[in-house]
C-alpha cells in the first residue's frame, strides 16, 4: 500500500513547482517511497469530499491506509520522522533541524508569500508602488538574516534535512521577484538544493501533470 | 538543570498575552515543567548575543543545557514530545495534532497577523480603508472553515492536544478586531483554552513581567 497525495489539476504557478505538494514529493522522493497523486480542480477543492481530508480546502493532503494528514509541513514531518534521510538520528540534531522546518513556514514563508500575493492580485491598486517596496524590504531582512546564519556552509545546520528541503521550497517561491539576486549566497544554497536528484525527480512529475494538462493530454 | 526560554523585557501587547513566549511557558506549565526566563529587550534581540541563539532576532529561545532552539512552533513540538499530555500516544493521533499544530501557523497565523500588522501600522495610510475589508474577509474565510471543522467538539481532534495549544494561542491575536464575537463556537473554543489552569498560570507569569517593567519594579 503506497500512501496517496493530492495536487492541483491546474497549477497556478504553471508547473514551476511552486505549490505545495512539490515538498511532499520531494520529502517522498528523498525517502524513496512510492506514492499516488490524486489531481483535484479548484471547485473540487472547496467540496465535501476534499474538505473531509482538508478542512481549508487546500492541497496537498497525504493518505496512508487510514491516516489522513493535511498541511505541508505536518506530511514532510510525518514523512521524515518515519523514513531515514530527512532528520537526523542525534536527538538534539534532530530538534534543531525541526526547528528549521518551522523557521521556513513560520518566519520566512509569510513575508514571502505576502509579497507574491500583492504581485499577484494587487497589482491594479492604488496602493500598489507605495506597497511593494515595503513588501520587498521585510523579505529582504529575512534574506539578510538567514545569510549570515548560513555563512558558508552548505545546508542550514549540518547535513541536508527536512528544514533545508522546506527552506528551499519556500525560497523558490521568490523566483518572480528578482531578491534572490541579491543573496548570492542564497541563490546558491536553493541551487544546491535543485540539484538533488530527489528534487529533479519530484520537478519533473509536477511539470509532467502541468504539461498534460496544458496539452489535453 | 531547567530550560531557560526568553521574552519581551517590554512586550509591545502590554501583558495580553499575545507574544510567543506564551506558547512556550503554557506548554511548560502544562507538562509541569518548571523554567527560567530571561528578559531581551528589542536592541538586545538585534545584538550577537542574542542572534546567536536566534538568527531572526526574535523571542522565544529555549535554551536546555547544550541545546538551543528558536521557533515557538518547534519549542512546543519539543517539549510535547518530551513530556506526557500535549500529544497522543497512539501514532496516527499524533501525527493528526501535530498537523493542527502546523495548521495553527501556516493557515490560521499569516491573515491573523496581516491583519493585526495592518491595524497597527496602516491606520494613516490612504489605502487602509480599502485594505481592511479584504484583511478581515481572509481571516473570516479560515475561521468559517475552523469552525465547519470544529463542529460541537471541545477540541480539534480528540483531546487537547498541542495542536489546540498553538490554535488558540493564534486566535488569541484576533482579540482587538472583534471577528471573534462572529463566531461563538470558535470564541467558545478559546475560552476553553483559557479556563486551563496551565494557561492561567501562563498568562499571569507574562502579565508579571509587564506589570513589573511598567511600574519600573
């Protein structure tokens, strides 16, 4: 039995791997597990079905016989704490490279997710330029504090972890935006992380589901 | 040896009980585990001492001999994993209220605090008036589908869990909006929170630190 995760029919990123189920196929891929996709279109989403898996109506979703999980984060977790590769086996190792998990959604991923939210749907507004630097500043204190943590290192805190495969994913999502130009450092460090096989491998199933669907298949 | 986390010297939410550092001593006090506070004040935060511990430059820390970790996120997963009574035993309970944990701050959090940042920072700019709406709908949005979730429970899923912890921990920030008295069931929920005594005592033990600094000791 081989765990089943949702993704969108349509991707709004266009098959750039920005959604969120490319961290559960890559935490998958990471692993080596097997695993369905299940596509689901956007008024699916918001239906009973969809919603009895994920009260926000979002993907991804994870099943596994009857464990059903929602939230990115909570399914690499899952997925990391019962397969080797993504977590250290150092207890302290271990919570440290959790914390960075939570340190990508919860400090890094907002302001991110802000700012591709106004590029994205406030761009007809009044407010917009006064907006978009102030927008662009508060990511870039965020960039400028995780490269000096960084420093020169390759991955966040020791060996690649479930955190730098969150991290990653989160910064990706400034592709649009040009800031990580700024960050050489950090251009990097999201280049090293592209260039796990693991990654590829997840990429090219997401873009394959893109493609498909943009060709009818 | 008790862990040591830090806090506001001078928390901007005057003793509510809104800043992070509420997560972390209601976890503690819920698991009966006593703890040591040192109080940053937000000059000290930005200094090396203090990034050291936290390279976002934020409160709280957790600090437990030779382990340090940031995040109250995955300071509560810490302690819940450590101790008895913030997470089920069984395996697939588990992995479902660490979701909710994660649900807490990635889905509830980010429109809570864009709303509570623009209600703070954006009364005197001219888009304020056209922007609020927006705010309070996204938030509504997310607490209609809380509250779909919710049903007659007491809790998310099954006993309190961490994953309750961190919600009402979240929705706590929507006190100074009023969208709270929209949703009974939900503002019920909190107050289920509140009557914890480990909250309580939570609670008062931030509050002591305000009242302590306003009355300058």
């Amino acid at each position: 039995m081989i765990p089943t995760i949702t993704a969108f029919a349509s991707s709004p990123d266009r098959g750039r791997g920005q959604a969120r189920d490319m961290r559960v196929r890559w935490a998958l891929e990471e692993v080596g597990q097997p695993y369905d996709v299940r596509l689901v279109s956007f008024s699916e989403m918001k239906q009973p079905a969809h919603l009895v898996l994920h009260p926000f109506g979002q993907i991804p979703t994870f099943e596994d016989g009857d464990l059903t999980l929602f939230e990115s984060g909570a399914i690499v977790l899952h997925i990391a704490e019962r397969h080797d590769g993504l977590l250290p086996g150092e207890a302290k190792a271990r919570a440290r490279a959790i914390t960075w998990m939570f340190a990508a959604l919860s400090t890094l991923e907002p302001p991110i997710v802000d700012l591709g939210m106004a590029m994205l749907f406030e761009r007809d507004k009044s407010w917009y330029e006064a907006r978009l630097p102030v927008l662009r500043d508060r990511v870039r204190v965020r960039l400028g504090e995780l490269s000096v943590r960084l420093g020169d290192a390759d991955w966040l805190d020791g060996a690649f972890s479930a955190g730098d495969l969150l991290m990653v994913t989160v910064l990706r999502r400034l592709n649009a935006s040009g800031l990580l130009d700024e960050y050489p450092d950090i251009s990097a460090y999201v280049a090293r992380g592209e260039a796990r096989p693991a990654f590829k491998r997840a990429f090219d199933a997401q873009l394959a589901v893109f493609t498909a669907a943009s060709t009818g298949r």
